[in-house]
C-alpha cells in the first residue's frame, strides 16, 4: 500500500515538472528570452491536472456528462 502512495505522487510529480518545463521552454521559445518563473508553477498545475483526467472519469462515461 505504501508503494502505490509513493508512485501516485511521484507520478504526480513527475507531470508536475514536466509540464512546466516543457511550456518554459516553449513560452522561451516564442519569446526569444526567459519567461517568469511563475509560469513554470502554473503550466505544472495544469499539466497535473490534465494527466489526472483519465484517473477520475472513466472512458465510459458519455461525452456529454
């Protein structure tokens, strides 16, 4: 039981920082310098929260729900 806590939230975090570091490096890209440090924070909330989706709605639920 221990070890699945331990893998959702390195899971978790895993999304966390990948998310953000991917739209860092897309937003400095785009920008042509270095974005601020809050949008990393940001993106990897979000991106946490999209990879979650499929953990909490199950693929059988209708589209319109």
């Amino acid at each position: 039981m221990e070890r699945i806590k331990s893998m959702k939230i390195f899971k978790q975090l895993f999304l966390f920082f990948i998310f953000g570091f991917i739209y860092f490096i897309i937003e400095t890209i785009w920008k042509g310098h270095l974005t601020h440090w809050s949008m990393f924070i940001v993106a990897g909330i979000i991106g946490t929260l999209i990879g979650n989706i499929n953990e909490y709605i199950p693929w059988e639920m209708p589209f319109l729900l």
